[in-house]
C-alpha cells in the first residue's frame, strides 16, 4: 500500500514504476487522496504489477489491515486506528 497523504505526491508513481521494473509479485493499493491528476497518471500507465489506485477515502485502516507493508510519509494518516 501507498499513502502519502490526503493529496497523495507525484513521487509515488515513481515508486511503483521502479516496484514494476523490480519485478517483484506484488500487488499495490495506491491511495491518490484528492489528487485528481496523480490518479488520472496511474490510470492511463501501463505495468505489470497490479496496482488499484483510489481517491479521497475515510476507509484506509480497513486498507491498511488488508496491506503486508505500507510505504509513505510519516503522519497521523499513516497510524493505524485500534
């Protein structure tokens, strides 16, 4: 899973362009927050990892329970509610 944010960063199509050229079998969740344009990039790029991108969502600790491992900035968003 990536989260950087409630307005996501364009770094993060970055990192899953250097995830897909690692070839690893991953599957990534991609949270673009409000950031319209970062989601629109990673719909139209084409990789070979599976990679879901969402928007805005109140739902990211049902996310981040789903998720092995979490790559982002350090923030409040980023601490999972018990």
């Amino acid at each position: 899973m990536l989260l950087f944010g409630g307005f996501g960063s364009k770094v993060m199509l970055e990192i899953v362009e250097q995830l897909d050229a690692a070839k690893l079998p991953l599957q990534l969740v991609v949270i673009c927050g409000k950031n319209d344009k970062l989601a629109e990039a990673f719909s139209r790029a084409e990789m070979g990892l599976a990679v879901a991108h969402r928007g805005f969502t109140k739902e990211v600790h049902r996310l981040m329970r789903a998720a092995d491992f979490l790559i982002g900035k350090p923030g409040p968003g980023s601490v999972p509610k018990r």
